[in-house]
C-alpha cells in the first residue's frame, strides 16, 4: 500500500513480538509455579523480585542474542554473492538465534524474532534483489506446507476431540452439560 519500509517493518514486527512477549511471560509464570508447588528451599523461595528477574534476563537475552546473530549474519551475507547460499543462510538463521539464547536462559523465541526483523529491515542493504526474491519465495513455500500440515493434524484430530467432549462429564456454568 505505499507505506514507507520502517512503518511496515513495525507493523509486521508488532504482532511478532507481541507473541514472544506473551511466550516469555507464559515461561515465567509455570516456572515460578512449579517452584513454589515443589517448594524451592528455604533460600530459593520465589519471590516477586525472582520472577522480575527471570523475565527480565529471558527478555534481555533474547533481544542482546537476536541482534548479535543479525550482525553476525549481516556480515557473511555482504560477502555472499551466491543466491542459493544466502537463501540456505535463511533457513539457519533461527536455529542460530535460538539454540544460544536458550543456552543463556534467554528467550530463544524473541532472538528470532529480533533476527528476523532486523534482517527483514536491513535486507536491501544487505543482500541482493536476486537473493531478497529467492528467500521470500522459498519462506512463503515453506510457510504454506507448515500452516496446511498444522491444520490437517488438527483436522484429523477433530473427530477424537469431538469424542471426548461428548462421552465427559464437562458442563458450562450452572449445570449446562456440553453436548454436541
């Protein structure tokens, strides 16, 4: 639509991080769970000040990993001129981000999607159209072969689930059993 490519950037990146917020919070709070239902010691009680932290580091690693591989892989593709390499360094990227971040106790999910986009951001700088071209080709392929194969797993699920649901003994409020 015309918009400029730091506005869209945003745009996209919005949602993305708003998930890995929300996966970084999730990690926190069934950590924090099941150390005060197991009892951490006397010590190591969980404490408001130990989940802060905890999302803080996971937070502070993911995002200080996610722009140490965007650099990273920065520098090797201003020195790729191969198409079919850049597009190979692609696939890695989120392995790279993530494996170390987890190492770290970060957040592996928010090192990716700070790679990612910064890389989106910087990718006319930093590769070349042929390059830009093949990897959104190949990333929209692959994305569509992931969402399909996620729904027809959830469709071939479905007739067990409808299953289950009828044959429990689950209601809704005020005694209004769930019946299909």
């Amino acid at each position: 639509i015309g918009l400029p490519r730091r506005t869209t950037t945003v745009l996209e990146g919005e949602s993305l991080l708003n998930d890995a917020t929300a996966l970084v919070s999730l990690r926190t709070a069934v950590a924090a769970a099941g150390l005060a239902a197991h009892g951490a010691g006397h010590a190591g009680d969980v404490t408001t000040l130990s989940v802060v932290l905890d999302f803080a580091r996971a937070v502070a690693g993911g995002l200080i990993v996610g722009w140490l591989v965007f650099v990273a892989v920065g520098v090797v593709r201003r020195h790729l001129t191969e198409t079919a390499a850049d597009t190979a360094l692609s696939f890695a990227v989120p392995f790279l981000a993530y494996v170390p971040a987890e190492k770290v106790h970060g957040s592996g999910v928010l090192a990716v999607v700070t790679a990612g986009l910064l890389l989106a951001h910087k990718a006319p700088v930093l590769q070349s159209a042929s390059s830009r071209l093949s990897e959104r080709i190949n990333w929209a392929s692959i994305t569509f072969l992931l969402e399909n194969a996620v729904f027809l797993l959830i469709g071939l699920q479905m007739k067990t689930i409808i299953a289950r649901v009828e044959d429990s003994d689950l209601t809704l409020g005020r005694g209004v059993a769930v019946g299909l």
